[in-house]
C-alpha cells in the first residue's frame, strides 16, 4: 500500500495510507480524498501496491510546474509535487517491492544476485513511462542496445504517433550510459534539452519523445577516457568473401527438421538470449 503526504493551504499536514483501487480526490462529499475547498472529482488517482498515476478530471491541477490537461495520465513521484490551490500531495517513498517480474529479466536478477551475493535488481538501469498510454510501465535494461520507438520491434516500445518507428537508441557499456537519436522527425529531448546526436545519462534524466516522457533510472559515474574500451576492428576485414576459396558447386538440400529438432533450436536460442542478457547485466554491475 502506499502512502501520500497531504499539505493543506493552512500549512497542517498528513500521511494518508491509500489501498489500490481508484480513488478520488476533492471537496465533494463522496471523494475518498477529502480536500476541502476544491472542486469536486477533481482528479483520479490509479493505485497499485507499488505505484500511483493521477488523471485530472479539470483543470486546475499541477504536477510540479506542468499544469495538467483532463484525461491525460502521470505518474506520481515523491520527487515531484502535485498542487491545487494551496493543497501539496506527494507520494511518500517506500522500500523497492520484493518481488520480482516475469521473464529474462528475473532469470538475469536471480543469477546475478546469487552469484555476486547482492540484489542485483538495485544495481540494473531501468525505464519508467511517466505518462501517456503505458504510465507507470518499467523496463529494465539488460542489453548493452535498447531501441526506443514506436514500432513493434522496438525493445521500449513508445505508443505515441508523434515517435518515430525506431527514435532512439540507448547504450550500456563499461558501465556508462548514452542515449542516441536516430534522426526522428519529431526530435529527442534530455531535461527539456534537444539532443541532436547523441548524450550521456548519469541516472534521473528525463527523456521525451514525442509527447511521452520516460525516466532514466541508474547510477552512472562520470566517464574515465582510460576505462573505454578500445574501438573494434573493423568489419569490411573479418566480412570480406575470400573468393580464392574454391566454391561448392552445388550445396546438398538440407535435411528435413523434425518438431523435435526445431523445438531443441527453439530451447537453444532461448537459453542464449538469457545467458547474454546476463552477461550483459554483469558486465554493467561489475563496471560500476
């Protein structure tokens, strides 16, 4: 359950234990949160055990010092402050949830975390969605390449048609972090900053593509010249076609593949795509 620390205009103050659900918020007599001298229903909160997004139902709300239009969706943080005349709302920090999610990323987080006896789940970079379609949504970063974009093959998928198919992309190595526009038609902005080509993350910077924000969630350090690695040799050697090889004259067809066979490939590229992700993962927490 989480908690919001209510300040009235009369400068009194509370901490609030709010269950998941939908609550209200306002002066009507049948809001949930009481908030005498606004107007009634003047905002929805969506709480979950871990989170909580506000959605105005008027105007008159402020969420730091962005004013809120109706029907849009943020996520309430404890570093940012919601406001309506005179009253402060904001989220009161509580310990990071036990549990951990489906899939790679929980199979990267159990094996870092027994081997390198330390939750890993603090140490990894993450994406959180502060507003828009997928509010709330985190994503953690276990590849050294996320592609953010629109399109369905993007890793951080971005549902926002001002966001390109492919934005940007967001690199992990050695454990520094920079983010990368990929020539969108719609631009990338840091902290409100265009960025042109590329920039480097140090953890809490804001990303915005399009319309929806993204928080970049890490502790970078400040970048060593001496700690990059050396650049990697070039390809047009290693993927040149050495024609004074003899070439087959005809390639025999290949064997038909059983359904046991394709499912062996299947559990092979499984297992290789969780093993990257954890090594990638390790090499992170071991650069830091």
């Amino acid at each position: 359950m989480i908690s919001l620390r209510i300040k009235s205009p009369s400068a009194s103050e509370h901490l609030v234990p709010v269950p998941p659900g939908l609550v209200t918020g306002g002066g009507g007599d049948s809001d949930d949160l009481k908030l005498t001298g606004l107007a009634r229903g003047l905002f929805d909160l969506e709480v979950s055990a871990e989170c909580a997004i506000v959605i105005p139902r008027a105007a008159g709300l402020k969420l730091g010092s962005r004013s809120l239009k109706p029907g849009e969706r943020w996520l309430l943080r404890s570093q940012v402050m919601l406001s309506a005349q005179g009253f402060e709302i904001r989220l009161e920090p509580s310990p990071p949830a036990s549990s951990q999610p489906d899939g790679t990323a929980a199979l990267a987080r159990g094996v870092l975390g027994g081997a390198l006896g330390a939750p890993a789940s603090s140490c990894l970079p993450s994406l959180v969605w502060l507003n828009g379609r997928d509010c709330g949504k985190r994503l953690t970063l276990l590849d050294e390449a996320t592609f953010l974009g629109r399109g369905d093959g993007a890793a951080a998928r971005v549902r926002d048609a001002l966001a390109s198919r492919t934005h940007a992309k967001l690199v992990l190595r050695s454990g520094l972090a920079k983010i990368v526009h990929l020539a969108s038609a719609n631009g990338l902005a840091v902290n409100d900053e265009k960025v042109d080509f590329e920039r480097e993350l140090f953890g809490g910077e804001v990303i915005r593509m399009g319309e929806t924000e993204l928080l970049f969630e890490a502790t970078c350090g400040k970048p060593n010249p001496s700690a990059l690695p050396a650049s990697p040799p070039s390809e047009s050697a290693s993927s040149a076609q050495d024609f004074s090889a003899p070439t087959p004259s005809a390639a025999a067809p290949p064997a038909p593949r059983t359904a046991k066979g394709r499912a062996y490939e299947l559990a092979i590229v499984g297992v290789a795509s969780a093993a990257g992700a954890v090594f990638t993962a390790a090499a992170w927490i071991m650069a830091r």
